[in-house]
C-alpha cells in the first residue's frame, strides 16, 4: 500500500523533488542559443540512449 501511495504522490507531484542538473554557462556572444539547443537535445531520451549506445 505504501508503495502505490508514494507512486500516485509522485504522479500528482507531491512526491520529492528530483535533482535537475545545473545549465551550461554561457561564455562570449551567441552561445546562449547554442548552450540552449544543446540542453533540450540533452533531454530527448531516444537521442541520449543512442549517443550513449555508441559513445
């Protein structure tokens, strides 16, 4: 019984709140744009699991 009650806290978001990494710094012009692509490719899981797959 505990463990579904935590599954539906986390699903309702009452569940503890995950680790986020920390964003890439920006250094100079433009490579906030860049940083920014680079951060949301990083969270795609079809492209992450096959980078790591080949890495």
């Amino acid at each position: 019984m505990l463990l579904f009650t935590l599954k539906v806290m986390n699903i309702i978001g009452l569940g503890p709140s995950p680790v986020r990494p920390v964003g890439l710094v920006n250094y100079g012009e433009n490579v906030c744009f860049m940083n920014s692509i680079i951060q949301c490719l990083a969270r795609v899981p079809f492209l992450v699991e096959n980078l790591t797959a080949i890495a």
